[in-house]
C-alpha cells in the first residue's frame, strides 16, 4: 500500500489526467472513483484537496521513489483512466507520456505555480532525461 503522501501525490497526477482535455466524461469519473475508493488507492477527499496544492513536479518527485513494479502500475492506471471513455486524447497522451518519461525513463518534471501564469487551453510539458538531452 502506498505511503499517504505518496497516495495524495498519486490524486495530483490522476485529477490532472481528468482535467487535461477540459471535459470530465462520466466513465472517466465511474473509472477514477474506482481507482481512489478503498479497494483501490485508498485515495480520501482530504487527500485530493491536499493533492491541488502540490505542484506537479513534487508530485512526480515522491512518486519516482516507489518502485518499479509500482511504478508500472500507476503508468497502467493512467492509461487505463484516458481509456476509460473511449479515447486518448493528445492532451491526456502528452501527460501520460511525462510521468512515464519521469518513472521509467529517469526524466526530469519542472513545473510553473499555477498562480503565476495563465494560458487558457495551453499545456506545455519539456522533458529531460537524467544525461541532459531533451525530448
């Protein structure tokens, strides 16, 4: 069972997949309320209130701490989720993408505080392997 902060870490990276393309499909959420419920993560509503005050890249950061087979199961998880109504949609790809680069690939996440910054509809991800070369 993941430790509590690894748990709200967790809720940061899945509530940012739900939210990437701007609409919340109803099996998403049937998928994502599985994923947090007891038998599943184990994921409170304090936790995902925790969770929007972590910025992404420390979510990532504790997240790289588990371990491999862990960390390929909350890689499948999120493609489970962007599957669950139907479609993946580039949005949702590009983030799957980056915390996959960042758990199996050494890569590295930075983030920007969302209060300094505001671009409506516009995701920017930049992702760097551990040697310095970017992707």
């Amino acid at each position: 069972m993941l430790e509590r902060i690894q748990r709200i870490a967790l809720a940061r990276v899945l509530s940012d997949l739900i939210e990437a393309d701007f609409i919340v499909e109803e099996k998403e959420m049937d998928f994502f309320e599985e994923a947090i419920s007891k038998d599943g993560f184990c994921i409170s509503e304090a936790m995902l209130i925790e969770a929007k005050r972590m910025d992404f890249a420390k979510a990532m950061a504790i997240l790289k701490e588990l371990d491999g087979p862990t960390r390929d199961a909350l890689v499948e998880t999120l493609k489970r989720l962007s599957l669950s109504d139907g479609t993946c949609v580039p949005l949702e790809a590009i983030l799957i993408c980056c915390v996959d680069m960042a758990l199996r690939a050494d890569a590295h996440v930075l983030s920007v505080p969302t209060g300094s910054i505001s671009i409506e509809n516009m995701t920017a991800i930049y992702v760097e392997h551990a040697d310095g070369t970017a992707t």
